[in-house]
C-alpha cells in the first residue's frame, strides 16, 4: 500500500497484479463469456442436436449431448461463465431436464440486454422489465398447461421419450420409456411424491440396448459369498443384517495368557460355537437369505453355506435402505435381536451372471417401493449415455406424477410467451416496455435453435409457428422432420410444466444478476497461476478474460 506524499503520485488500493475491469467494460466482459458458455450447449439442443466430446486431462473421454454433464466437464474459468453452469446445475437438481434450454435462454436474455445497454438503458431497468417478464410468464405457462393423471400411462411415456430424444437412445426409445414409467408408478409413495432415489440404474457393457430390464426389487452387484451356498432360493425370508458375523475385539486390551495346548483348543473351539451361534440364530428365524451391511468371517461362511443360506456381505448401506423398501424388511443391528418378523420377503433370490460379472436378484416382491433398471449397451460410453438419457427420463416422469401438469414442447410454450409478453409490453409502457420486449425476443432463441439443429431454415419456421400462435392454436410446435407446426398433444411431444418454469425463472434470474455487475475486481496473490496459491490453485491458470477459451 503507497499513500501519495507528492502531488500526482497515485494511491493504489488494490494490491498489485489485480485486475479491475468497471463500468461497460466489465458487462461487456462478463456478458461475451455467458454468451460463450450458452453457444457451447447450443447445438445440442432438441432431437436433432448433435453431441460433445470432452477429453479430460487424463485422456478419459465422455461422448454426450446433456447439457449439464457437458457444461460440469467443462474446465471454465471466467467468474460469469460459472455463473451460468450454476444454472445448468440447479435445473438438474430441481427438475433433471431442461438444463440446456435454461442455459440458452440466460445467453439470449443476456444478447439482447446487450442491444439495451447500448441504447443507453440502465441496467436496473432492464432487470425490473425482465422480472415482471419472467412472473407474466409463469402466468402464461399456467394458461397453456394440461392436466395428467398417473393412470395416464401413455401421456406418461410421452414425457419420458420426450426427455430422452436426442441422447443417444435413438432405436429404443419406446422400451426405456417404458422402463421408465413402470419404475416410476411402482416407487410412488402413499402421498403421491416420488423420490427417484429409489430406483436403483445399474449399468452393465455387453448385449444391445435392448436386453436392458426392469427389476420389480432390487439387483444388488455382488455375487454369493461360497460356492457351496445355493444359486437360487425360492420363497425367500430375507435377513438383512447391519451387524458383522464375526468374533469382535475387545474394546479394552485384554491379555488372555495360554499355558497349555488344550487351552488353546478349547479357545479355538468356544470361537467356533460362537461362530456357530450366530449362524443358528439366524436361522432359527427362518431366514433363507443373508444381506449383510458388515464383514462376515470365514468360519460363519461356511457354517451359513452348510445351512443352504445364501449370503451376501459388504452391501451398500444406501442398497441396504432400498432392499428393505423392496421386501418390507427390516434392518437390524443386532443378529440376537432378529426375528421373524424382521424379515423381508421376495419370491426369488438368484445370482445371474450379466455380461461377465455375477450379480444378485431380488425379485417377485409383493409390492415393492424400490425397484432397479439393468441398462446394457455396446460400449461403455453409449451405457453412461444411455444411463443420462434415463436418469431425465426417470426425473421427468417422476415430476409430472407429483405436478400432474405438462405443457407441449417442441418450442409451441417459447412461441406462446413471445406472443403474449409483447401484448404486455404494451401494457407496460416507458423504458421498462422495451426490457419486456427483448425477453419475449429471446424466447424465440429455443425454436430457433431447434429448427437450426435439424437443418431447417430458422426464419420460415418461426414465422409459421407464430401465424399459428396467432390464430390461437397454444401447442403449435416445430415437427423436427418436416419443419412444418404440428399440434404438439397428437404428435406426443410433451413436457412436464416444471421444466419450463424453473427454466425461466433461473435463466432471467442469473441473467439480471450478471447484468448487474458493473465492476470486477480480481486479485492476484502468489506466483503467476492467477488465483490463489499460485499456479497451482487453478488448472490452466486464468485462461484469458475473453470467450475465447469456451469454443
């Protein structure tokens, strides 16, 4: 820190090194590096979007057209452009769809807010406008959405074929979504939530998408634990057991001093007839099966295989949790504490082997609230596709079982909003008129870069939508193949309400928030890696200030 002694001797504030961008330059910055972001996940918008690769530093590729995966994979640098993967981010967590169209939308809110700042528009008008515009809409959305029941099950499959379009699971589409919807109308709970958690995706390379399968209970990816343990119990009593068969140490240090061989003996024997205890007590529940949380000892493996019960040890407490959803089970801590009653049910218990690892089924469960999907694909990178194609799907689905509302898609919802806000606008009057205006514009950004990513002309298309629109027709939107508008409801292109709405309303929140930065005060400490630590606090560095490390 200087302080000036002379006349004309400048006072530094910020320590050395840092950077300060203000004023129109620092939203010129800030806006050109979302736009960067949003033109990255651009293309692969819609049925017809084409797909990334990312190479990450250790050479791992990952082949995908999700919005979210691309922008998380993405090593991003500039402060605003993180900004909009944390849109991405939320969309997914929220509604697990939709997150390049939020991500798109904020880029196009920002472009145009671009032209209004030019025209000398104060920034906090421009937000006051995109917030009334951004609430109008959600009034909008409400007008156009369509009621659905969960007995619907071919609306519900729709919305699943919907989400999954585009991602790489072309020829089987109509089977996963079929998978998808049964999975999700089997986990509904009493008061009608849904927590997807509680379908089970376990990912398997070898065989086509085809041979992919719905589990009504839980596949578990162990095997047995013996090989003289049965490969199939049927009528299977299902013990699961948070607790280790096995010896345990003593909490204090003991010292037991042996003088004799036949104390040793009898030690090693009083061991045994624990071991042996434990097994007993288990079965004298009836249990025919074992999961256990904990290690279970050699000893106790073969006493249970000798009893015919197949054990499995080491599950995942989280598989734990779902085997007793799936069997109406409990788990127990205590092997001395398990009765029958505890127990969990299922018609069959089985390894199968599925490509070249064994795995454990738990099938014909009376009515289980927890179910698994096996995907199985050519290679490892269409099965983590296909699993983030079904991941949307199951989200998706589970969504419009808990909102029991859908909005068309196809760009008809964007098209409507643009309509209806500029009659708003109108409405509205002065500066903030022309804020509302430049939102209704980028709505139409959506089925403009879907008419562009499936090769037709972006222009002609929108202006048929809209001489739809006009004429009243809400769900008009673009049919991919022909590029003519189709009423979205019959060709089956439907989208849960909540997806648009958390895709407006976190696109023009983030969008005002960027806008509103008016100056970036960046500081350097330690060597020449730009951010803290030195080189070593960021990989790459601070990779420049412009859009040019986002291409």
């Amino acid at each position: 820190m200087a302080a000036g002694q002379f006349g004309g001797t400048p006072v530094l504030i910020l320590k050395e090194g840092s950077q300060r961008t203000a004023g129109r330059e620092a939203q010129r910055s800030n806006i050109m590096a979302a736009k960067a972001v949003a033109g990255a996940v651009r293309t692969t918008l819609g049925p017809k979007g084409m797909d990334k690769m990312m190479v990450d530093t250790l050479g791992d590729v990952v082949i995908t057209n999700d919005g979210v995966t691309i922008l998380k994979e993405m090593d991003i640098e500039h402060p605003a452009a993180k900004m909009m993967v944390e849109i991405a981010k939320t969309q997914d967590a929220e509604v697990g769809d939709g997150t390049t169209t939020a991500v798109v939308l904020a880029g196009e809110l920002l472009k145009q807010a671009e032209g209004l700042l030019d025209q000398e528009i104060h920034p906090t008008v421009i937000a006051a406008g995109y917030r009334a515009a951004a609430d109008k809409s959600l009034e909008i959305l409400k007008t156009i959405a369509v009621d659905v029941s969960v007995k619907d099950v071919e609306f519900l499959k729709k919305i699943a074929v919907t989400a999954m379009t585009g991602k790489g699971s072309g020829t089987a589409r109509d089977e996963l979504a079929n998978l998808a919807v049964e999975a999700v109308r089997a986990v509904v709970d009493e008061d009608g939530s849904v927590d997807v958690d509680n379908i089970t995706v376990e990912k398997k390379v070898g065989g086509g998408i085809t041979d992919s399968e719905l589990v009504h209970g839980m596949v578990i990816d162990k095997d047995r634990l013996h090989p003289n343990m049965p490969k199939k119990v049927t009528g299977a009593k299902i013990a699961l057991l948070n607790a280790a068969i096995e010896i345990e140490k003593t909490e204090v240090d003991a010292k037991i001093e042996i003088t004799s061989p036949d104390q040793l003996q009898a030690f090693l024997d009083q061991e045994e007839t624990m071991l042996k205890g434990m097994v007993d007590s288990i079965k004298a529940t009836g249990a025919n099966v074992v999961f256990c949380q904990k290690g279970i000892d050699d000893l106790a493996q073969h006493f249970l295989a000798k009893d015919g019960i197949y054990t499995v040890r080491r599950v995942k407490k989280s598989d734990m949790e779902k085997l007793a959803r799936a069997t109406g089970g409990r788990v127990v801590t205590s092997i001395h504490d398990l009765t029958a009653k505890d127990l969990g049910n299922a018609g069959l218990v089985e390894e199968r082997k599925i490509g070249d690892e064994k795995m454990t089924f738990v099938e014909e469960c009376k009515n289980p609230k927890s179910v698994s999907i096996i995907l199985r694909g050519g290679t490892e990178h269409v099965v983590d596709e296909l699993n983030r194609a079904m991941e949307d799907a199951l989200r998706v689905v589970g969504v419009v079982v808990e909102d029991k509302q859908l909005v068309p898609g196809g760009g008809a919802p964007e098209v409507e909003l643009a309509l209806r806000l500029r009659e708003y606008a109108a409405t509205v009057g002065g500066r903030e008129q022309l804020a509302i205006e430049a939102f209704a514009d980028s709505m139409e950004v959506i089925p403009k870069t879907l008419a562009e990513n499936a090769g037709l002309d972006q222009i002609d298309s929108l202006v048929a939508l809209r001489s739809q629109h006009e004429k009243g027709i809400k769900s008009a939107g673009l049919d991919m193949d022909t590029g003519e508008p189709v009423d979205m409801f019959k060709l089956g292109v439907v989208e849960p309400l909540r997806v648009k709405t958390q895709a407006i309303n976190s696109a023009a929140e983030s969008a005002v928030m960027i806008l509103r930065i008016d100056d970036v005060i960046a500081s350097k400490s330690g060597g020449p890696g730009g951010m803290p630590g030195g080189a070593g606090g960021m990989p790459g560095g601070m990779g420049g200030m412009g859009g040019e490390d986002f291409d």
